[in-house]
C-alpha cells in the first residue's frame, strides 16, 4: 500500500503572470487537482498578480472556465470550493504600482508559508524580487519559483541568479524545470537505483550509444515573439533534454536529499566535452520547419509565417551529439534530438546497448537485434525493455525481438498527476530535489554557449524541413555516419 500523500502547511501562493498561458494551461488546473486530492489545506490562498484591473469575481469566473476548459474530472463542489480560494491584485510592475494592495492582502499572515511564482518574463524576475524586497513582503517563510528561460547565455543567466540571489536565498530559490516533474523522469530514478539489474550494466562496457528526443507536433502557436529571440537550443535543450541526460549518467546520488541528486548532476554537467567550432560544425544540426502537413494531414504553415517574419535564423529543430567525458561514458554518443512541427509527439529516452560478443546461433545470424530499453516519457507513459526470444513453434531456432512492456496507464490504473502538480507540491512543501540550482543551470549554459556562437559565425541558415516530418536529413546523417539509427517504435 502506498502511503497517501498528506496537504502541505497553510500557504499563500503568489502568482505574478496569474492571467497568463502558463496559468491557465498549467497552475490553475494543478492546483483544482490537488484541491480535488485534498492537498490543499484550509485556509490556503491563491492570489493572482496580473497588470489589469478585475476583482476577485471576475478573476474566478476567468478561472472557471479556464479550469473546466482544461480538467477532464470536474467536481462542481470541489471547483467551487477551490474557486473560493483565488483573490485577485493588479500590480504593475513596470510603473511600480499596486504594491500596496499586495501588501494589504498579505498583512498578518507572515506565519503561512508565503511561495511567490514568477510566470512572467524573465526581464520581470529582477525588479519583482527587488520590489518584494523593498516591501517587505520576504518573510522567513518565503519562496520564490521562476519558469525558465533563465538568461539567453551563460552570463545573462548568472546576471539573472545574482539579482534573484540579492534578495532570496539559495535555498528559498525553486527554478523549475517541469521535465523533472514528470512521472516517467522519476521514473528513470527508481528504475536505475530501485533495482539491481540496471545499474552493473549502465556503462560504456554495455551500452552503445544513448538517444534522447523530445518532438512535438505543435508549431510555436502564440509565443512567436518569445521563440523567435530563444530557438529549440534555448529552448528545449539547455534545460529539459540536459536535465534529463543527467538523470540518465549522473552517478549514484548518495541519497534523495535535493543536494546529493544535484550535486552528481552537476558533475555531470561539468564533464559534457566541450565543443569547439569544427565540433559545433559536425556534431549539430539545426532546422527550421517549412509548410507542411500536420499528423492528421491538414495543411500546416512554415515557421516564418507563423511569427509573421520575411527572414529568421532562429532554429525550431535542434539535433546534437554530445559526450560526458568521464570513466563511465568515455566513448558512449548521446544523441539529443528536439523539434517544433515533427511528424509525431514523442518524449522518449533510448538505451541502446551493446551487440552479444559472440551468437551461437547460426540460423539468425546476423538477425539478432541488441537489447534496447526505451523510457517513454510521452505520450504513453512507460518503459519497455526490448529483448530476444525463441519464435514459438518447430523450425528450429529462430529467434525474435520482443518488448517487455510495461505501459505504466495499463499496469496502474490512476490518472498521472501533471508535472506541474508533483512540482507545486515539491516547492509547497520545500523540497528542491527536482529543481535546478544556480551552478546546474550556470553549467548547462556553459556547454550551450560555444554552440550558439559558432552558429551565429556561421553565416548558413537552419536547414529547411517539410513540417510533418523528422526533421532535416542532416539529422539523420548525424547518427547515420556513425553505423547507427534513431529509433522508431516498429514492435
Ligand atoms: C516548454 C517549451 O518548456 O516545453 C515549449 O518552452 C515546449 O516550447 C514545452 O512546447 C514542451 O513541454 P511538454 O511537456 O509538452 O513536452
């Protein structure tokens, strides 16, 4: 029997950006999903910053139907209790007003936990953490959560952590990465450390190569104007693809205390070869999607029409081959792949492992497949393991590749919480184990950074590909030179 998790202590959760996209996709239906899991305590409070003026009435109708727009199990009595909850307060941040009325909601509850979430634009994150400072709205009890992106470089990024470190501490400093509170990326942990079988095995000695792709079928829908300044390098692969490709290779942490997964992370990090420009040059590709079809077939449009542009340099695919320069992945690829517009949704991590030394045999000669085992972030959560069997029957000893399949939908029969739940939960509560600190995210942009600047010497554009499909063929040419493929779900 799993133990049920309990609510965490009384809060006040701030949220600046609280009529934004990410609100309304993502925190609002979070959090209705812990109220309905009655992990909200009573008097807890949800109070949306935004720049214009609307009472808590309207807010809550806004929020309702934002809610019912995005939650698939609705209890009336349970949304409307939650509703009761969110409070509205206009603040503008450029013109420094409305500070007061943030002051006056907050007054006399300095002994709740007090959790600012910042899911505004990053050139925000300094001037609120210093007006929350000059009014003192940081009690011991505070927090503060930002989204990504942090900085565009490894500079901008420290520049952004400095400022957010002048006025909290490190440890009051919760920068999500939402890949980590997926439940198939905790997953990757138990699977690695809760089970014998792996870990003897999770080396250079028997592993070949590893892939990690995060596609997607959407375009960049309504964010034109963020993406075309970030790119899928920035994007998606400083944070969430290195994220993951450190739970994959980190070592043993010493245990789950935020600190100890951090710290082998980090060392993780540090030890990603760095690339010069003729290694930028052979070990990336860069893509930008052109009109196309979309997975059900209907006519989508190109990347420069979609940010109303007549020329951009700015990446929507995003191919890398990178290696960790350690004793346990010296000689091993990693294949990182992410793109906007690609033929399916797939988050999928791939562990490729080695051909047998030796088959005895003979009939499938050449035939037998090495073992695979493909961690499927989503959509169909779960791990399946790809092995060898004896085709049943006479005939002698033919052999087939089979999964070992373990979807996770059918073996639990429980809806899986949003990563935004798990991780709303996490920082409640204070714990940092799937946030990333300030070194991580200095360190990710430290191998980022030679890669855009050899891009942006290159004077030729991202290569062109049909949405609808995988990408540019370069990316296929990247793994395909070196005797080896992407995966693809066949069995
Ligand atoms: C976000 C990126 O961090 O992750 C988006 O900014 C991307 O561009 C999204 O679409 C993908 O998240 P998910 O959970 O849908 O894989």
């Amino acid at each position: 029997m799993s133990a049920r998790p309990e609510p965490t202590e009384c809060f006040d959760l701030v949220v600046f950006g609280g009529t934004g996209d990410l609100a309304h996709r993502k925190l609002l239906p979070a959090l209705y999903h812990r109220e309905l899991g009655g992990l909200i305590p009573e008097h807890a409070r949800i109070i949306a910053v935004s720049r214009r003026p609307l009472s808590d009435a309207d807010y809550r109708a806004w929020a309702q139907e934002k809610i019912l727009a995005h939650v698939t199990d609705a209890c009336h009595k349970v949304l409307s209790r939650f509703l009761q909850r969110l409070h509205y307060i206009s603040v503008n941040v450029s013109e420094d007003t409305g500070w007061q009325s943030l002051e006056q909601i907050l007054k006399g509850r300095e002994d709740v936990c007090r959790a600012f979430y910042l899911s505004v634009s990053p050139d925000f994150f300094g001037p609120i953490c210093q007006a929350l400072g000059t009014h003192n709205l940081i009690t011991p009890k505070s927090r503060v959560t930002i989204e990504k992106p942090i900085g565009k470089s490894g500079s901008t990024a420290a520049h952004v952590n400095e400022t957010i470190g002048s006025v909290f501490k490190e440890e009051q400093i919760f920068r999500i990465d939402h890949y980590l509170g997926k439940e198939t990326v905790q997953n990757l942990m138990a699977l690695r450390f809760a089970n014998v079988l792996f870990e003897p095995l999770w080396n250079s000695s028997y592993i070949d190569h590893i892939q990690i792709t995060a596609a997607e079928t959407l375009g960049v829908e309504s964010r034109a104007g963020y993406y075309d300044t970030a790119g899928a390098l920035r994007d998606m692969v400083q944070n969430h693809l290195l994220q993951l490709l450190c739970l994959v290779a980190m070592e043993p942490p010493e245990s789950m205390a935020a600190d100890s997964v951090r710290d082998e992370k980090l060392k993780v990090l540090k030890a990603l070869k760095p690339m010069d420009p003729p290694s930028v040059m052979r070990n990336t590709v860069r893509g930008q999607y052109r009109a196309g079809a979309s997975s059900d077939g209907g006519a989508v449009s190109g990347y420069l029409e979609d940010v109303q542009l007549q020329a951009s340099q700015t990446e929507t695919f995003v191919a890398a081959k990178a290696e960790i320069a350690n004793w346990r992945w010296a000689g091993v690829p990693f294949y990182l792949r992410t793109g906007k517009r690609l033929a399916e949704r797939i988050s999928e991590i791939v562990i490729q492992f080695r051909e047998l030394p030796h088959s005895i045999f003979k009939e499938s000669a050449g035939r037998i497949a090495a073992n695979k085992l493909v961690i499927r972030l989503q959509p169909d959560e779960g791990v399946k393991m790809q092995v060898m069997i004896k085709d049943p029957g006479p005939g002698g000893m033919r052999l087939r590749e089979v999964p070992l399949d373990m979807t996770f939908a059918e073996a639990f029969q429980v809806r899986h919480a949003d990563a935004y739940e798990r991780l709303l939960g996490d920082m409640l509560r204070g714990n940092q184990t799937l946030f990333m600190r300030r070194d991580e995210v200095e360190a990710a942009w430290a191998w980022i950074d030679p890669i855009l600047e050899q891009w942006a010497k290159d004077r030729t554009p991202p290569k062109g590909y049909t949405a609808g499909t995988w990408g540019p063929s370069a990316a296929i040419a990247l793994i395909e030179r070196e005797g080896r493929t992407w995966h693809e779900d066949t069995l």
